[in-house]
C-alpha cells in the first residue's frame, strides 16, 4: 500500500522499545513452513500457514494457475527511488488453495524518518538487530518469483519499491502488468477512493487502524474477495488485466505530492491537498516558489515549476 494511504499516528511503545503490535505479534508461537509449531519466532518473520481461512474462495473465483500474493510494506519515507522496506507481511494464495501468510522487519540501513516512524509505529532502535534486505534477498525471491502481485496501490508503490530493492543486491525482479491483481485498482474503477472506503464498502464494517502491515494485508485480502463475489466480470484476468493497463484516468508522482484529476495536478498534502496545481499558483505563487527552494524531488520541482512558467508567461501576454 502506498506512504500515504490514511494511516496515522504510532502506537505508544513498551519499555522494550518495541511498539505494543509487534510485541503482541511476537508473544505468540509462528507457524513454520512444515506447518509445525515453532517456540521462539523471530522479530524479524512471523510465518504460519491458514488452516480454515477465508481467502481460499479467491482462488476459487480467479482459477489461479501460478500463487498469488497480496502484499504490504512499510517504508523509511514516501520515496519510490531511495527509501527502504522496513516491515513487509504478505498473504500468499497458491492455486491448489493453500495459503500462508508472513511478516517481516528489516533493517533498513539507514534513518526511518519522523513521519514514516510516526505512521507505521516502527522506529530505528525497533529494527536496529534486524537482517538486512540483502541478507534475505534470495529468500524473498523465491517467495515473489513468478506469482500474481496483490495489495492496496501495490501497482504504483509496493512493487516498484521491492523491485529497487533487488536492483540494489544485484538482482533485477521483473513482473509485467498482466500480474498484478491490485485492489485499489478494481476499487477506483467501480467506486471511490481509499483503503477505509474500500473496506466499509465491500466487506460492510469499519476498518480498525492497527498501523500494521498485515492487517492492511488481510484487509485488502477481504476487500478482493468481496470485489470478486461482487463483480463476475472479475473472475476473468485478461479482464482485470485490460482494466490495470488502461488505468491511467488518475495517477500520482512517485513521490505521491500530487494526483491526476481531469488531466490537472491536485495536490495531495499541505494546505492546498485536494486543490488543483493551476489554481494555486494563481493565488498562493509563493506556496509554489518554497516548494521550488526546498528539499522536494526533482519530479516535483519539474512539475510545480513547468506550471510556475506556463503561469508567469501567461501574465506577460
């Protein structure tokens, strides 16, 4: 799921230093590959195979004939191109009906900044012991490879987050769009707009922030299977395939600052969230020359300041 997607503020911490979820999480014994109980499960992968679970149905009404694995991850920042997975959980689906899910912290190399720590309730000292990304690369791979990809925005940010991370340990995870069953996807093609929405919309409960990823998980898990009771025409993945490659009525910078609505840039934090770029930089221009002096992206500042030109040379007419 992306940075940004209503998530909020950390849960208090025990004097471990480890916040109360993942200690709770951690208590507990893991299921491991075998299926056998395990005694002591390590912070760093809590595993367990699905004996009676609801997901089974998805295979059931997509007809799978490869796993599909609907994932979340929890990042240092909101930076496709630089910033770290520092929590990754994931539900895996395979087409004999078999499921398993896992959750996993990782050391991250470098700072989990103020608000990522403040959104997903993870902090440096929380995975300073943790492995690293590349000490589980393999692993990882082999979990990933050749499967279906689902989530909640997995298409826009989950995936092409894990893909930089194996570029960086010398491994180039490839997947083409034809894999990628994304929720939000569906969710935005038949109703608006956000994991909370989706979620009180289909499966007809509140959804109860937990800042954790795998409760994201099983709740877009719930959310497809509701989608896929819902809708037949999904049961088809040429369909769903053709619907992910036309998505393009809104998209997002990678840095998620702005959304596409009507083909105008709308930005999607500060004062200005939900305004359109244009329209700003009619009446607050000097919103948009801080934006220009500060520590933003180069994507961003390319698109505030395309619009900052086209404004100014307007006026000179």
């Amino acid at each position: 799921m992306g940075f940004f997607d209503n998530k909020t503020s950390c849960h208090p911490q025990n004097n471990g230093g480890v916040p109360e979820r993942l200690n709770g999480a951690l208590s507990k014994s893991a299921v491991s590959e075998n299926g056998t109980e395990g005694s002591n499960p390590s912070a760093s992968a809590i595993i367990m195979f699905i004996k009676s679970n609801k997901f089974k149905k998805i295979q059931k009404y997509l007809k799978l004939d490869k796993p599909l694995i609907i994932f979340d991850m929890e990042t240092t920042g909101p930076q496709v191109s630089t910033d770290k997975i520092v929590q990754m959980a994931y539900i895996k689906i395979w087409p004999d009906g078999k499921t398993k899910k896992n959750s996993m912290l990782f050391n991250p190399e470098m700072e989990i900044s103020k608000i990522a720590s403040e959104i997903c309730g993870i902090s440096n000292r929380n995975v300073e012991d943790e492995p690293r990304f590349r000490d589980r690369a393999q692993e990882i791979w082999d979990i990933f490879n050749n499967c279906y990809y689902g989530g909640f925005n997995v298409m826009n940010f989950d995936l092409p987050v894990l893909r930089r991370e194996f570029i960086r340990v010398g491994m180039d995870f490839i997947y083409k769009t034809s894999q990628i069953i994304d929720s939000r996807v569906i969710f935005w093609f038949m109703v608006p707009r956000n994991l909370s929405s989706a979620y009180k919309y289909f499966c007809n409960k509140e959804f109860r922030v937990e800042k954790n990823a795998l409760s994201d998980v099983e709740a877009s898990a719930e959310i497809l299977l509701k989608q896929l009771e819902k809708y037949s025409e999904f049961y088809n993945l040429d369909f769903i395939n053709s619907m992910h490659q036309n998505f393009s009525e809104e998209s997002s910078d990678n840095s998620r600052k702005f959304y596409w609505k009507d083909g105008k840039a709308h930005f999607s934090f500060s004062k200005h969230k939900d305004r359109p770029l244009s329209e700003v930089a009619e009446e607050d221009p000097g919103f948009l020359e801080w934006i220009l002096e500060e520590d933003f992206t180069k994507e961003v500042k390319a698109i505030v300041r395309e619009v900052v030109n086209k404004n100014r040379k307007s006026k000179e007419k």
